[in-house]
C-alpha cells in the first residue's frame, strides 16, 4: 500500500470513528432536510450532494477537483467515497461557505483528502466561538451538549481570505467572494465560472424561514445586501445552489430566489419596524406565527419565524440600547 492509499484508508476509518464517537443518525425528514443522499449532475463537471446539512456542490472534471461544503462527518464520508471521478484523486480544494456544523462537521473527513480547506478570514473565529459558547452550554446542561459542537472536534480552514478568493482549478475556474455580514459575518458565496454554477451557502433558504445567527455576526440588513448585490453581479441564467430549501422547491433554482429571500427579509424589518413604532415589546412582536404575503416560507408551529422577528427586534433596537 502507497502512502497515498494509505492515508485514504486511514481517512475513512478515523470518519466512521468519528461517525460512532458521536452516534451521529440521519435528519428526520422535513422541510429542509433530506432523508437519503443523493449526488445530482447540474451543468459542465458540477453537481449537488444532498443528505445530512447543508447542501455540498462539487467540482468533478478530469483535470480537477473541489467541493463546497462537509455536512457531517457521516455524510461527509458518503459524499468523499462517491465522489464521481475520485478514485485514489486528491481534492483540489475544499470551500466552505460559513461556519456553521451543518457545513463544516464533515471537515474532518474532507481536510485530509484536499489539498487546501478555504474559508473567509472571519470563519475560524467564529467557529472556534461558536464551539466555546457550545460547550460553555454543555457544562450548564451537564454533559448532554452535541460532542461534534465542541472545540477539540472542529477542523479549521488552513486557507482563507477577505474578499475574494480565485483558482483555476483544471479547466474550471473557482472564486470565492464575501458580501459582507448576512446570515453570519463569514459568509462566501462560490462560483464556478465556466459552468455557470452559483452556491450561495445559507445566504438563501429556499422557501423556509431561516436561521439568523446574530452571535455569530448575521444581520438582516447585510443581507438583504447580500442578496441585492448578488442578484445585481451574478448572471440570470445561471444555477444557483442554496443551503437549504422547502422539499417542494428544492435546493437549486434560478436568480428570482435569491429576490424572494430579499422580499422576505425586508417584509421582516418592515414588519418589526412598525412593531417597535406602535410601542410593542419583543414578546408581542415574536408571537406572530405567520408573515403575511410569505404562504411558501410558512410551516406550522413551532417554526422560525419567531426567532426571526426577535433576531430582527434586536437588530432594529441596539442603536438605541
């Protein structure tokens, strides 16, 4: 056995160690979640991995290798050994588009098969804090936290970059750009230029109420931005990937969505705005259990909307506090 082939074999034991350590199972179906793997070709050598997380995008052509995001480790691992075209190949580059678990567990399985794991410059930080404020909790919950949050089961990116990162990655060409703080303060959205293929990372979930991460760095102002400045600089034809998407609509679709999220974003501040100005308190305005003019974002209680209108109320309060 070559050095090569042996750590290959050494990666995919350490994942199912790691998949055992943390009894990690699969997702119960649901909006947003998916409950079997599936790898999808969209256009030009790129495709999807779906299973467990947020959506992974892959690069594979003949000449080169990458891949967008890790789930976790079980479904990272999945992802790793299907791979189309992976052989005994080694993965050009590994991007992940934030740092939240859902996109960066499956690290540990991906790091030893790449060449670089890429990420914004803000995302190790804010992924070691997040895995500090994880076990902070685990310690007030005595013991019963998810092992996969805490610090010593993170795997960080060894490449990352401010603004823009760009590869030419065999015939493809990759770009990672930054559009500042939205759903975290590490948001990439990454590009494969020649096929045309945009993966947006949780800057949009497909007709679901989502996830607002404030102490992460999120802001729902800087990403109707996001969102804005990306639907004004990516092209209309293209595919776009989302991290998470309604079962009904799916996790691709076209450059409308991302507008569709910037409606609903800004249907939000609108809403809580006027909230705060008639004189009601945060409990009063996270009651609401449905965003009118938003019926496919809609799930019935509980859902995320509350959390959103809080993440929003806070948002729109803290010049003043």
């Amino acid at each position: 056995m070559n050095r090569r082939d042996f750590i290959r074999s050494s990666l995919f034991l350490s994942a199912a160690a790691t998949v055992r350590r943390i009894g990690a199972q699969p997702a119960a179906p649901g909006p947003g979640s998916f409950s079997a793997t599936e790898f999808k070709a969209l256009r030009r050598d790129v495709g999807i991995f779906t299973g467990r997380g947020g959506t992974i995008g892959w690069l594979a052509a003949k000449d080169g290798l990458a891949v967008v995001d890790t789930q976790f480790p079980d479904t990272a691992a999945i992802c790793l050994k299907g791979l189309p075209g992976i052989g005994q190949r080694t993965i050009d580059a590994t991007i992940n588009t934030h740092h939240h678990l859902d996109h960066t567990a499956g690290n540990v399985v991906f790091k030893a098969a790449s060449r670089q794991l890429v990420a914004q410059a803000n995302v190790p930080k804010l992924q070691f804090e997040a895995a500090r404020r994880a076990e902070q909790s685990n310690t007030q919950l005595g013991g019963r936290a998810n092992p996969m949050a805490m610090i010593d089961s993170q795997v960080f990116a060894d490449t990352t970059f401010t603004d823009v990162w760009r590869r030419e990655i065999g015939s493809e060409i990759v770009t990672a750009e930054f559009h500042g703080p939205a759903h975290t303060g590490g948001d990439a959205v990454v590009i494969f230029e020649k096929a045309n293929v945009i993966h947006v990372g949780d800057l949009v979930f497909n007709r679901i109420y989502p996830f607002v991460d404030r102490p992460g760095g999120a802001s729902l102002r800087g990403w109707v931005k996001a969102l804005e400045d990306c639907a004004a600089a990516y092209p209309a034809d293209a595919i776009y990937v989302y991290g998470h998407g309604n079962v009904r609509f799916g996790v691709t679709g076209k450059r409308d969505d991302l507008l569709t999220m910037r409606d609903f974003f800004s249907a939000v501040l609108d809403h809580v705005q006027k909230e705060i100005a008639a004189g009601h308190d945060k409990p009063t305005v996270v009651a609401l259990e449905d965003l009118p003019g938003f019926p496919d974002y809609h799930a019935p209680m509980p859902n995320r909307l509350g959390s959103v209108l809080g993440a929003a109320f806070d948002e729109l309060t803290e010049a003043k506090a």
